[in-house]
C-alpha cells in the first residue's frame, strides 16, 4: 500500500473516533436528562454550546493546521477532545456539562481542516474528492456504530463510563500519528520515488511562508455561498447526531435496545451515499468541467433529502417514514465529500483555512438545531414541526450552489 494511502487510513480512523466522541452524547442524553434531571431543551442547550466552541476555534485550527502541519496539530487536538470525552463522564449539572462540552467543540474544531490540510499535502488534485470522502467515511461508520455501542455498554457499566472508554482509544490514536505522521511526503522515509513525482505534479504548495488576505477570503462570494449552504445541510445533521435515538423512541415508540439497530441501518446510508458522491464528482469532472461536477451531485442529493425529510415527518406507518429518514439522511451525505472537495478546489494551498472557514461559519445552523429542535419538541410535543423545518432549510441549501464556483480560488500573497 502507498504512504498516502496509509496516510488516509489513519485519517480514516480518526474521523471515526471523532464520531463516537460527538454522537456517543446523543446516546446517552435520555439517560443523562433523568440522573441529572434535564429537559430536551436543556440537553439541547449543551449540545449546541459544543458546536458553538467548533464554530469558535474551526478557522484557527485550519490556519495552525497550514502554517504548522497536520501532525503537530491532531496529536495536541485529539489528546485535548479525549480529555474532555473523558470529562463528559464526571458531568454533575446543567452548568458542567455546558462548559465541558463547549471546551470539548474547542478542541474537537481543529478535526476536519487538519485532515484537508494533510490531503492537500499528501494527494493530487484528480484524488481530492475520493481522498475526502474515504475520510468522511470513517465519520459516518462511526456515526452509524456509535448508538449501538454505546447502548451495549451502558447496559453492563452505566453512561459514564462510556466516555471514559472512548477517551482513551483518541490518546492511543494521538501517539502513533505523532510516531508515523509527517507533514510533507518529501520528509517521511517510506516514499518511493513514483509516488512521490505524482504528488508533487499536481500539489498545493505549503502556505507557511504566506500571508492569507483574510479580507479576500471573507468577501469571495462563492465561499460565503459555500458556507450558507453548509450551515443548511448541518441543520439537518445535527438533527441526527443530538436527536436520532430520542425521535425513534419518542416518535415512534421503539423500546431502547431496538434504537441501535435501527439508527444504524439509518445512517450507514450515508456512509455509502458519501463514497458514492466523492467518486461520482470525480469522474464528472473531466466530462462536464469542475463546476458542474460539484453541483449536480450536491444539488440532486439536497433536493431528495429535503422531499424525503418531509414525507418522515408526515408518514403514519413506521416502517415507511423510518425508510425516507435513511434514504434523506444518504441523499444529505452525497454532498458532504463534494462540499470539502470544493473548498480544496478554492483553496489550494489555504485548503485548511478555507475548510475551516466554511465548516465554522457553516456550523450555524448545526450550533442552532440542537437547541431549537428540543425548544420545538418540548413546546408544541410534537417532532413534526423541525423535520418539516430541516426538510425546507435542504432545499434553501440547494439552491445556494448556483452560487457557488469552485474555480474562483481564494488569493493569497507570499512573504518577501
């Protein structure tokens, strides 16, 4: 196998990792809500304190990421999340779990601009989107695994010591990326000479040396597009990462230890959906440009999702409306390794602040769901209402990528 390729794998894996950290919370949040007595709205609330320290700390871990590597930078974030995974699990109140779960986004916001800042370094242009969306895959298989697991093990050890347990497989991820990692594959020994020419032909150069316009960066319309349509799409998942396993038992009345299966079976759609989308966009570049490569797919799949949402909502029959939540929640997922293949695509050798950008910014609508989708829920007692308001927000986000062109590249100037 190639350095890249292993490069990847373990890129893989910490999106994986980051996954069972973030949804584990979901998971466990009915159990929280009644040891520490917290509403939906409240265990909304700390949801969205965690995307808020995301969205706080996103574009500068992207800009660490570029100016100091991917390898200094995940081992120090990776070890500072597990921490406070680990801390999740001594929560005593509203106000501990609110600041360690915002302290938790703090760390965890570094994640995915770190990662694109090690592809743009580690693979050619032609491989961006198949590169994202092999990463993006581990998020989602963890995101499909995590109820399941986490319901095994609150079953024999109780809530808290699920966190306990998922803090340490980060730190052992943090050390052998710190060993094996480097950050340009000119320094790492295992290279061979023909990978090394096909990365070097078609790589972004490293921005250490360069100044980034950041006035450019946040008056380029097409990232500003870029980040509206994102924070639609992360509306929709942060449906599914705070709420899932609650709306099935609420909703639609699923004893506990059938959650697992099912959220599951929801959501590796969008594991397949992601791989689908990035290899899709990749072979539609050469036959209709760059900029209807990204859209088509991104368009198609946002479109479905909202319709689909809509019909979850409304459907009596379980059976039916748990099908169209898994077929919206895949269509959502084409998207996802197109919309960070995108923002390689404008930011070249910025990859990490551009994606940090986009996915901070983006992040407003994932720092808003999980507080008003339990406001909603708790007010009207019925989950109708914010998928109906999910499903609308897709299709605004559709509409956004004819904004969007990822060919107009965001500027930036070298020091003297």
């Amino acid at each position: 196998m190639t350095v890249r390729y292993r490069t990847l794998g373990f890129l893989f894996v910490l999106m994986l990792i980051t996954y069972l950290d973030r949804v584990c919370f979901s998971t466990t949040a009915s159990a929280m809500s009644r040891e520490l007595g917290l509403s939906l709205e409240q265990i909304g609330l700390a949801g969205s304190c965690f995307v808020l320290g995301y969205v706080l700390f996103e574009i500068p871990g992207g800009w660490l990421a570029d100016r100091f590597g991917a390898r200094m930078m995940l081992t120090r974030i990776v070890i500072w999340w597990s921490a406070f995974t680990a801390l999740t699990g001594v929560a005593w109140n509203l106000g501990s779990l609110v600041l360690i779960r915002f302290l938790f986004g703090c760390g965890e916001a570094g994640a995915f601009p770190g990662a694109t800042s090690a592809i743009a370094r580690w693979f050619p242009r032609m491989e961006f989107a198949r590169a994202q969306s092999i990463v993006m895959l581990g998020s989602r298989i963890g995101f499909a695994m995590t109820s399941w697991i986490v319901i095994a093990l609150m079953s024999t050890y109780g809530w808290r010591a699920v966190y306990w347990i998922f803090a340490v497989l980060g730190v052992i991820w943090a050390a052998g990326w710190g060993v094996w990692y480097r950050d340009l594959p000119e320094q790492h020994r295992s290279v061979r000479t023909d990978e090394l020419a096909l990365i070097r032909d078609q790589r972004a150069e490293p921005a250490s040396s360069s100044h980034f316009r950041w006035r450019e960066i946040l008056s380029n319309r097409s990232l500003l597009a870029l980040c509206g349509m994102y924070s639609g799409y992360t509306w929709g998942l942060y449906f599914y990462i705070q709420w899932l396993p609650t709306y099935l038992e609420q909703a639609r009345g699923l004893a506990l230890p059938d959650v697992g299966p099912i959220a599951a079976a929801v959501l590796l759609s969008g594991a397949v959906a992601n791989v689908v989308g990035g290899w899709a966009s990749d072979r539609l570049v050469t036959r209709f440009g760059l900029r209807s490569a990204r859209r088509i797919p991104a368009m198609t799949g946002l479109v479905a999702a909202g319709v689909l949402l809509a019909l979850a909502a409304t459907l009596e029959d379980n059976t039916l409306a748990l099908i169209c939540l898994g077929t919206s929640f895949g269509s959502a997922e084409l998207i996802l390794a197109v919309t960070w293949a995108t923002a390689l695509d404008m930011g070249g050798s910025a990859a990490g602040v551009v994606s940090g950008t986009m996915n901070s910014l983006g992040q407003v609508g994932g720092a808003l769901a999980p507080w008003l989708i339990g406001m909603m829920v708790d007010r009207t007692g019925s989950w109708e209402v914010p998928l109906l308001v999910s499903a609308a927000y897709y299709v605004v986000s559709a509409l956004l990528w004819l904004a969007i062109d990822p060919q107009r590249r965001v500027r930036m100037e070298h020091a003297d």
